[in-house]
C-alpha cells in the first residue's frame, strides 16, 4: 500500500514538472483528490466500507499559484460534489444548477457558502448507509427501523480517532441524544434537498 502512495506521488511530481516546463504553472489549477481512503488496519478494518475518518476523509490538495496562497489549510468537511463548481469559479464560468458548492470563499477566508455539514452514503444493509459530518461532530446512521446497523454519534474534537461511540452506552446516548438528533436532522435536510427514497425511513429510525 504505501508503495503504492509512493508510485502515485512519483507520478504527480512528473506532472507539476511538465506544467512547469510548458510554463503553464501559473494559469494551470491543480486537483489532487480520491474516491476514498483506506483503513489499512484502524479499528481492526482494512478496505474502505466504513465511515471512519480513515475510509471516508479523502485527500483532497489544489494548487494554483498567485489565486491560492500556499500552506492554506481548510478545516471544515469539504465534498468532490464541491469540485465542479470550484472549478468553474476559478474559471470566471457561471455554474449551472448542481449539488455542492465552490470552495473558494472558504479558501480565501470568507466562510462557507453552503450547509455546514457534508454527507456520505453507502449501498449495504450490514453497516450504517449514511454519515452526516461537521468540522466537530460526526453521526453514523442506517436508513430504517428495521436495519441492524449500529448507529454511531463521534465527539471528533475531543475524539478525533473515534474510539468511543457516544451511542453505545445509555448514560452517553441520554446525555448526548440532542447532539445525535441534530445531527440527524441536517441529514434529513440534505436527503429531501437530494429528492432521496430513503428519507422516510431515515425519519422513522430514532438515534436517541
């Protein structure tokens, strides 16, 4: 795996070196970014079918000289629904109507744009279907009543490798159950902006 890192790394070098030498660096926008991480053994878990900060944060790096001031860190949960609107605003081009948001103003210090939340989603009845995320606060939920999936409310500030589900223990889960329904009512939010089938099951499944 991490040979792997190393070839890929190898390879966008190769590509920054080509910009440089063509003299496009300076008009060239530069995205950097996956589909999803990798346990690689956190947590027990290897693969990617989870929504732990391993599986579901994805590299996400951009370069563009003279219109993103190097070494800038955003913090607040981004999506790749973002990318396409960011890339039509460094464009100078209007963005049609699309989910997600450019990420410029949050670049440039300006604050968000959009929700202050992002959502992940996932097609299996084993695990959790749904993650809704903020820059503090992380809900892991599955999409009915009648699902086995084992909800999870992570406090990420105080507990950034998620050791401890908030959910699982009843003196957490009372005392953080408005936490997890609010969390659950952004998701809610998002999956009736997204015209989702799932919403009503959403609905019906209590976190706390």
């Amino acid at each position: 795996y991490y040979g792997m890192v190393r070839e890929v790394d190898d390879h966008i070098g190769e590509v920054l070196k080509r910009l440089e030498h063509l003299g496009l660096t300076q008009n060239t926008l530069v995205i950097f970014t996956a589909d999803h991480g990798e346990m690689l053994g956190s947590h027990g878990l290897v693969s990617k079918m989870v929504f732990h900060e391993e599986a579901v944060h994805v590299p996400l790096l951009m370069r563009m000289p003279g219109a993103i001031r190097p070494g800038t860190v955003v913090k607040d949960p981004v999506s790749g629904l973002d990318l396409f609107a960011t890339m039509l605003d460094y464009l100078g081009v209007q963005a049609p109507v699309r989910d997600g948001d450019s990420l410029r103003p949050l670049i440039q210090g300006r604050g968000k744009a959009g929700p202050d939340y992002r959502v992940a989603e996932w097609g299996t009845r084993h695990v959790p279907n749904y993650m809704v995320r903020t820059a503090e606060w992380k809900l892991m939920m599955a999409d009915s009543p009648e699902s086995k999936g084992v909800d999870a409310l992570f406090d990420l500030r105080n507990d950034p490798y998620e050791m401890r589900n908030l959910l699982g223990d009843p003196a957490d889960r009372s005392r953080h159950a408005g936490r997890a329904r609010e969390m659950k009512d952004r998701l809610v939010e998002w999956l009736g902006r997204v015209q989702s089938p799932a919403i009503e099951g959403v609905k019906a499944r209590k976190v706390a």
